[in-house]
C-alpha cells in the first residue's frame, strides 16, 4: 500500500475509498500496470531493451516462465525513487498474485496483458519519433483500439471484480455495464490525450488520426504552431464530444450499480467529475500551447470530492452532480 501511495496519490486515494473486498486485486493490478508502464516510460533505456523486459514481465505475470526478473537496469535509470522501488519490487509484486483466488489471478492477467499489449504497440509504432519526425495514428479505428488496451479494458476487469467480490446476485444488466465500463475507461484516457497533445507532439507522437486531420487539411506537423489552432477546432471539438459521451456513459455505469454500494459509486465519479472539468477547460484553452498545461487545480478537485461524499446517499442531489448532455 505504501508503495501505491508513493507511485499515484491520486489513485491511492480511489483505492483506500473501495470496499476491502477488492481492494486487493485493483490494487495489485494497478501496481502491476504502473510497473510495465515505467518500463515502456524509461526512454534512457534502449527501445530493444525496453521490449525485452515489458516481455518478460508480462511472462512473469501470466505465469509462462518462472525465472526471476532482474529490471535493475531500468531501476537506475529512474528520476524518481517511487519508481526506482516499484522496478526493483518487481518480483514481490508479481509473487503477490499467490495471495489471490484463482478467479481473481485470471482477471487480473487478462487486463495486465491486454495492457501490455497496447504499451508494446505504442512503443514500436513511435520507434524513431521525435519532433522533427512526427508519428501519428492513421485511422480513427486505431484510437479507438489504443484507448481499449490501455484503459478501456481496465473498465472491464473492474465491472468484472465489482460484480463477482460485491453484487454477484444483484439484478443489473451485466453486457450494459460491461459496455459503458469499457466506454468510461476510453473516456479518461482520451482526455489524457487531448490534455497531452502539445507535450505529445514535441515528443514526436500523435494520437490524433492523420484521416482525421486531413480533412481540415492539416499534417501533425502543423500542430505545432499556435496559429493553426481554429482551422484545427472543428476536429479536436468532435474528440472533446467523444470523450464527454464515454464519461456520461460512465456516469450511467457509476447510477447503475446498486445504490448501496456508495464506496465504488465515489470511486467511479471522481474521475469522471474531474475529466469533465478537464474538458470544460480544454474548450476555452488554446490546446497546442505546450507552455501552459490544462489542469483542474487542487482546490478545485477537494471541492470536487467534498461536494460527492456529501451528495452520495441523496439521489437527487447525487444524479445532480453530472447535468444530462
């Protein structure tokens, strides 16, 4: 737990309002995903390299091999100290999926791979990217396949925990919730990416569909200037609407699961509530400006959570929190 705290505060505190009854296996399969994405992040280290070890690691966790990782290469490599530990316990954490039902350890693996999978697609699709050589998505369905792997899946393996540990018998609609936790996972990370853009770009990497941009007449070399931001609007506004629709389908997942469980309905909104300030701010900003990063401030986000706690056992003033588009 304490290496969770030192790696994502933020998600830590998801993570300590959850039921103790699954706060485990999320828990662990946040640290295990945390872990392969400081691995494909450690741009230090060779591409080869960081491919080899994103592989072994994902070996490890599916349990095809059971030589011990050694990651220490990549753990000197590391700014941070959180991240330096969280590379060197590499091993321990896998060793913790022993500590779970064998239910649990599948559910767990297939999100971890799946995971895996996109992050090993991202880093040889932006093999050899750089400003000056920038790498973009071709196709709107390449985003969407992006925005499954590395965190619409994420929705599913949580739909899939919350409903075997906390309401195996509750009358939902199982294939709805799996939908729109597959559509609310999607929807935070395409805020993240159209947050990121600027920062993205001069690091070579687009996540924005060429197609998309051609038809505005626009390379992902072009956003790089500021000035080309208007005839870039009417493109970046239609992914803004996307995204605020696979939040809102979130927030109908989040009202469908049963009222009592308000611990996961809290964990649910606050992400949704802060992605959709995000968006809100993303739409008054200019978005290809790299020096100001678009972010919703502290005080901003403790009103956020306030305001939920103090509304989740009132339905009217709860389903208040998020006005019909």
């Amino acid at each position: 737990m304490n290496l969770l705290k030192d790696v994502s505060r933020s998600f830590y505190l998801t993570l300590r309002v959850l039921p103790a009854a699954i706060r485990r296996q999320i828990g662990l399969a946040y640290l295990l995903a945390r872990t392969t994405d400081t691995i494909a992040d450690t741009e230090l280290v060779s591409l080869e390299d960081r491919v080899g070890a994103l592989r072994r690691l994902r070996e490890r966790i599916l349990g095809a091999t059971s030589a011990a990782l050694d990651l220490s290469q990549l753990a000197q490599c590391q700014t941070s100290p959180a991240e330096t530990v969280l590379l060197q316990r590499s091993e321990a954490s896998v060793a913790l999926l022993e500590s779970l039902g064998a239910e649990d350890v599948l559910l767990v693996r297939r999100v971890i791979e799946t995971i895996c999978g996109g992050q090993e697609l991202d880093l040889l699709r932006f093999a050899g990217a750089s400003a000056k050589r920038i790498v973009a998505l071709g196709t709107d369905e390449e985003l969407e396949d992006y925005t499954f792997r590395v965190a619409g899946c994420v929705g599913e393996f949580w739909t899939r925990i919350c409903r075997r540990r906390l309401f195996p018998k509750a009358p939902v609609d199982e294939q709805l919730l799996l939908s729109n936790g597959v559509k609310f996972g999607k929807g935070l990370q395409l805020v993240n990416i159209l947050r990121d853009l600027p920062v993205d770009l001069r690091n070579g990497r687009c996540y924005l569909p060429r197609a998309a941009l051609e038809v505005c007449s626009l390379s992902p070399e072009d956003l790089l200037e500021l000035s080309n931001e208007p005839r870039f609007r009417p493109v970046y506004n239609r992914l803004l609407e996307r995204a605020e629709s696979y939040l809102h389908a979130g927030w109908a997942y989040t009202n469908a699961l049963p009222w009592r469980q308000f611990r996961v309905r809290l964990a649910c909104a606050w992400p949704i509530l802060i992605g959709l300030e995000t968006l809100r701010l993303l739409r008054v900003s200019n978005v290809l400006d790299a020096s100001r990063r678009i972010k919703v401030s502290r005080r901003q986000v403790r009103r956020i959570l306030s305001r939920s706690v103090l509304c989740c056992w009132r339905r009217r003033a709860w389903r208040s929190l998020v006005p019909e588009i």
